[in-house]
C-alpha cells in the first residue's frame, strides 16, 4: 500500500504550521481534514478533502527539518 504525505510547511501560512501527516491515502485525507478545520479555520467538506488529495506528495518527498513555503493554491 502506498503511503502519502500531506505537509503543512509546503505551504505559506499564518501560523507556519510545521505538521506532517504521512500514511494510507484514506487515513492522510482524513487526518488533514480534520487539523485544516481544527487549526486552520477551514471547513471539513467534501471539497476540502478533494482539495488535500490532490495536494499530496509520496512518502519519498519527506525531507525532515525546514521546507522552503510555496503560496497555497487558489
């Protein structure tokens, strides 16, 4: 099973959220939506988990310490 990541500090943000979720797709997009919600003021929908898979990266992309930000899509 392919694991996946999905990675705050690829992104510019407010609060420079460093969290890094990596696992099975359903369990990233799942997680990710939540910490969106919970962290970031985004609404759980089913367009925002849409949004998150399409934004993951595989495992082998994970490289520890800081990551230069890149603005967030629109």
């Amino acid at each position: 099973m392919e694991r996946l990541m999905a990675d705050c500090r690829r992104f510019e943000s407010d609060s420079n959220c460093q969290l890094t979720i990596i696992g099975p797709q359903a369990d990233v997009v799942a997680a990710a939506a939540q910490h969106a919600a919970a962290s970031h003021g985004h609404e759980d929908t089913p367009e925002l988990r849409e949004q998150i898979r399409s934004m993951l990266e595989p495992e082998s992309a994970y490289v520890a310490g800081e990551r230069v930000p890149e603005p967030f899509p629109t």
